[in-house]
C-alpha cells in the first residue's frame, strides 16, 4: 500500500480519475487504545462498522481482544486474521447452521438472543455428537431499550421488551454458564444519559426476574464527531456507565462490556473525490449513496469536507457556500443534501477530501453501475475531526459540559 503524509499529496501524485480511500492506522490505534484503557469493563469492536483486515489488525495490537460478530461470515473472517481473538456472536437471529459452525468449528461460546425460540436454537445447535447440552455457553438476553437520544434509531427491529422478559431471562439463566443481560441504545448517542436510562430498565428486569448476572453489555452507540453534531467527552460516557453499573443488583464478579463500532473506526478513513461538474449548488462527483457516502444520502449525514489541491488546502480566508452532491451513477437517489460547506469557487476537476468514513462508510462501497472502484493509500496525518487528540475546547460548570 502506498504511504502519502496527506490528502494534499495524493492529490499531487496521483491526480486520481477515481475516489482515494485514506487508511489512517494511527488514528484507529489511539481510539482503541482510549477504550481499552478508560473503558471501565471490556471493549469488544463491532466488526459490522467497518470489516476491514488492516484495521482489525490495528485494533488488536492496540489492545482490543473481543469482537462483536453479527453473521457466520464475519466469524469467519476475523478468525481467518485473529486466531486467538474471543468472538461474540451478538445477533440475536442466527441460523442454527451459522450457530453450530460458529461454536463447534471457530470456538465462539458468546451468543445474544432475544427470544424464547433463539434460545432453543442456541442450546440446540451446541450439543455434542451425543446430545450433551454445552456446558460452557455465555448468553446474553438483548433488552429493547429507547433510542430517542441517539442519531439513528435500532428500538424497533431487536429486543424483549421489559414487560416479557422475566421468563426468558429465567430460562435464559437456567442453561448458560455465564449469564448476561445487553441493549443497544442507538447509533451516535449524544448524551451518557442514554445509557443511564437504558441501566434502570436492566434494574428492572434483574428484580422482576430474581436472577444472578455475570455480564452487562451496554453495546454501542458510543459517538464519533461531525458537523452539527459536538458529543459530550467519551470519559462522561463512561463515568455515566460505571456508577450506574455499580448500584445494579448483580453478581459482585460481574464483568461489564460495551460493543463500540463507530467510535473506533469513523477515524480510520477519508475519502478523496473529485468534482466533475458543478450545476448552481449542486457538485457532481464520482462517489455517492451507493458508494462510500451512503449514510450522507439515505440518512442525511454531514460529513467534514475540504477542498484539496496539490498545493495544499483551499485557503482559509476563501468565503464558503453551501453545496449538495450528486453521485456517479444514473440513479436520482444518488444524491446527498447536506449541506456541505466548501469554497464558493470550486468547479469540475477540483478535488474535495471528506473525512470520518471508517464507520460504515468504506465498507459500503458497491460496484452498481460500474462505478465503485477506489484506490486505498496510507495517510499519516491527523483525521478531519477527532475525539481522542486533545485538541476539543471543552468546558466543564458544575458538571454540565459544553463546547466552545
């Protein structure tokens, strides 16, 4: 893989017909490092952010030794790179075929469900030749919890809700070795009141089920930085999560685990574009929503932009204007509002670096309508925006954090 110190290089050396995605190791590195040491439990990675083998390679050296797998080629895959990984099957729908492959060829003993007949697969897919149940399985039951403090909602698909829980919990209980209870609270949550919220709902069903737990798993939803959208610091998060876990009614050997996927990958990766026509406000460029931009078109996220020219960053001084992007393909849906704030005088053949990525961005690409191709490059400079560098102006009054 090429190395280039910046955005500003490739550009000059490659003056690329199709997109540049820059991999920024570092950067990744930091993030995991930052949970595995502040994070007061375990991280496991949800792989689904971005599946990438360069970067699982990155967060296990950084520390992270738990992932978050959601299907049996995912299991695969991060088996195939991390042998000695510990894999979490947290899907709470698998397929009994993907269950018994999973516990009896790749070693994974970790399974969410949310139901009486998931469980009944579980148990049944990891019996021995003889019909033994095993004896070393870890569940986990997948609470349903509010998502109204987060960017994107995931209430609705996964989950038991409070008031059915109880049996499944106390059935769930009955036949794992180690017993746990997860949620997730959505992606992008913007406040640590989402899991303080989520944690009361868990009280609840641990008392209406009268059952011991080993693991809390408070999942994702930990969040990244974009425009209009300055999260409170990561250490908030997770003191939130720790005096809440605290006065559960729980094991005293319990274990606490979250499943960060954006937080650890949104860094990762940028991308350059370039603009190959300009129509009013409008910039048609030659990746979109069924590219690396999907989120910025199916569910209007705004990215960091910046114009890019082999001589450097547009200058700042530049007055800037709003513009929204259309994509390569032939498809109105590929289209981006944003907006997206760029110098007023770009036009075709100017190139635009977007930043933030690496979470469900590069992993999206396609190849519908013969577009999709990209070069990956290395880049060692720092990310458009990040939440572990130390450079955010933040103030603290009386416990209230804002941002300058």
């Amino acid at each position: 893989m090429h190395h280039f110190p910046d955005a500003k290089a490739v550009v000059g050396a490659l003056s690329p017909d199709e997109p540049v995605i820059l991999d920024r190791p570092h950067a990744a590195s930091r993030a995991a490092r930052f949970f595995v040491e502040k994070f007061p439990g375990k991280s496991l990675y949800a792989v689904k952010a971005n599946p990438s083998p360069d970067l699982l390679r990155v967060l296990w050296e950084a520390g992270v030794t738990h992932y978050d797998v959601a299907s049996i080629a995912e299991v695969r895959l991060v088996r195939s790179i991390l042998p000695e990984a510990t894999l979490c099957f947290m899907h709470p729908v698998k397929t009994p075929r993907a269950i018994a492959e999973a516990y009896h060829e790749h070693g994974v003993k970790v399974f969410s469900l949310d139901c009486q007949e998931e469980l009944e697969k579980v148990v049944t897919a990891t019996r021995d030749d003889d019909g033994n149940d095993a004896a070393d399985l870890a569940l986990l039951v997948r609470l349903r919890v509010s998502s109204e403090h987060a960017e994107l909602s995931l209430a609705s698909k996964f989950g038991v809700d409070l008031a059915d829980a109880t049996g499944l919990l106390q059935s769930t209980r009955q036949v794992a070795d180690t017993f746990g209870i997860c949620f997730h609270v959505g992606s992008q949550a913007m406040t640590p009141f989402a899991y303080v919220q989520a944690m009361e709902r868990v009280r609840a069903a641990i008392v209406a089920a009268s059952v011991t737990v080993d693991v809390i798993d408070v999942g994702g939803g930990f969040p990244s930085v974009y425009p209009g959208m300055e999260p409170p610091p990561l250490e908030d998060y997770f003191g939130a999560i720790h005096n809440a876990n605290e006065s559960l009614p729980i094991s005293y050997s319990s274990e606490l685990w979250c499943e960060p996927g954006r937080a650890l990958s949104a860094e990762y990766n940028s991308l350059i574009v370039r603009v190959e026509r300009r129509r009013g406000t409008e910039l048609f460029i030659n990746d979109g929503a069924y590219g690396a931009l999907f989120d910025a078109a199916h569910v209007g996220w705004r990215f960091p932009v910046r114009k890019v020219t082999a001589e450097g960053m547009a200058d700042s001084a530049s007055p800037l204007a709003e513009f929204a992007f259309y994509g390569p393909t032939c498809d109105d849906a590929d289209y981006m509002a944003g907006p997206f704030l760029l110098p007023e005088d770009i036009g075709a053949g100017d190139f635009i670096e977007i930043g933030m990525i690496g979470a469900y961005g590069a992993t999206m690409k396609t190849g519908f309508n013969g577009f999709g191709g990209a070069t990956v490059v290395t880049a060692e400079d720092e990310p458009m925006a990040s939440l572990y560098r130390g450079d955010r102006d933040i103030v603290r009054r009386d416990n209230v954090v804002s941002l300058r």
